[in-house]
C-alpha cells in the first residue's frame, strides 16, 4: 500500500515539511558534536583524491541545467571546503550546506524525485555529496547515513565509479552523515575547477592502510515487465607497504533499482523461476 503522501502533492510537502522539522530537533537536541569549522590551512597528509566531470550529456536532458548545476556546486562547496572533522566529530551534508534557495544564489538544476530526473533549486549538488562520500570509504571514517537513488535514469556514459556508489542528498532529512571515531583529525578540501569538480582527504597523520572499493554481482534483470540493475559495492582494507595483507574484506551496500531507460536485451537476464 502507497503512503498518502503520494496520492496528493499537499500531503506530500506535509510530510516534507515534518521530516524537516523532526530534523532539525535532532541537530538541536542530539548530543553529537558536528563538525563546522572551516580552515585554510590544509592538513599535510593526504589520504585519497578524486576529481568528477563537471559537464556531462545525460540522455536527452537540457544542457543548460549541467551549467546551471556548476553554480549550485560553488555555492554548496564555499559551505564545506576546508571542514576539519576532529576526533569523535560527526559530518552533516546537510547541515553545513544548509537549504538551497534562490535567496541565497542557487538556480534550477537536475534533481532525481518522484521517480524521474526533473529540474529544482540546487539540482546537481549531489555530485558534491558524491564525491565526498566517495573519499569517506578511502578512509576509517564511518558513514552513518546514506541514501541511494531508487531508480537509474539514464544510460552510463563514461561511468568512472561504481553503479551505487553515490549519497543522494533532499535537504534535509536525506542527508551525508559522517562519524570519525579515531584520535586523527580528517580535513575536506574542495575545488570547482574549469573542467573537474576536485575533491581531497586530508588527516593529520599519514595513511597506514590502502583502500579498495569495487563492484560484484553487477547485472541487468528483468521481473514483471520491468528491468532492475543490481550490485554490490565490497571493499578491501589492506596494510601498506611490500607485502601488504588483507586486514577486511566487506560488502558496504547491495543495490537494486528501477532502470528508466531501455536496456539492450542481451544485457538483461531473466531469473529462471524453480
């Protein structure tokens, strides 16, 4: 059974509304310490660096809203860059970015709801949340919460990461959360260049182990007259240096969404039914 929220947009924005309130009670009562503070020093050892495409063709979708999707991106990293998440310290998306509003510069982008890719204030800041939550699983830091998109709109064109690998952000309740539990200090540090959305993790101390993410199990399926994609995304936590050993091996996610798009039918299996 749907919940009503679905069956009429007043009721949808109603629970909107208090999900968003029951949010921010949270961030005013929770005894979590938030990271906020924004430094120009840069801590000296770095842990990983990713760059994302700023500019890319999505199925038949307006170019203009990838443009207008950079401006978004500099005005959410102006919020975040230079974070330093101490010892303990949790790391809200959603709180240091805060809402995006025409108020405060952003313009209509791309945004994933109501199952379709459609336009909104502040679309394609997700690409931010991305990339940080990208850099987080490079590192001991804990991801509290993420969300994943439960649908794939379009076709992958020069896809670099994993299918699933993202953190979907809907201010505020769909939010990045991240937690250090180590004595080590990690520091964000992020740029919107000419071409690249660039990323970095810093810390305090240098890296004692490397970081592995990759895919299993990746496979088109077709059930009841539609296709899902499905994966998981594992990771390998090795020792550095000549030798390394295998200290973790772990599945961080398993995903299975609606495809939007068509799908070549070699790609797509049919579960055989026993």
């Amino acid at each position: 059974m749907k919940p009503l929220s679905l069956y009429h947009p007043a009721l949808y924005w109603l629970r909107v509304w208090q999900k968003r309130l029951f949010r921010q009670l949270a961030w005013r009562f929770s005894r979590r310490q938030y990271a906020v503070a924004l430094s120009t020093a840069r801590l000296p050892f770095r842990y990983l660096k990713h760059t994302s495409k700023l500019i890319r063709k999505l199925g038949d979708s307006d170019i203009a809203l990838q443009h207008n999707k950079v401006i978004n991106l500099k005005l959410a990293v102006a919020s975040v860059d230079g974070v330093v998440i101490g010892p303990g310290k949790y790391f809200s998306f959603c709180r240091l970015v805060g809402r995006p509003t025409r108020k405060r510069g952003y313009v209509e982008g791309m945004e994933l709801s109501f199952g379709e890719a459609r336009t909104g204030v502040g679309g394609g800041i997700c690409q931010l949340s991305n990339l940080i939550h990208w850099m987080a699983i490079h590192s001991p830091l804990i991801v509290v919460e993420r969300s994943n998109h439960s649908f794939d709109p379009f076709p992958d064109e020069g896809r670099v990461l994993p299918f699933g690998s993202g953190a979907a952000i809907f201010y505020n309740y769909v939010d990045l959360v991240l937690h250090n539990p180590t004595d080590r200090c990690f520091q964000l540090k992020l740029k919107v260049g000419e071409q690249q959305l660039e990323g970095e993790l810093l810390c305090d101390r240098a890296r004692e182990f490397r970081y592995h993410v990759y895919q299993l199990g990746h496979r088109f399926v077709r059930e009841g007259g539609r296709v899902f994609r499905e994966n998981e995304i594992w990771r390998d936590v090795r020792t550095k240096g000549q030798g390394s050993e295998l200290v973790a091996s772990e599945r961080l996610y398993r995903n299975r969404v609606v495809v939007k798009y068509v799908v070549d039918d070699a790609l797509v299996e049919i579960p055989v039914v026993i």
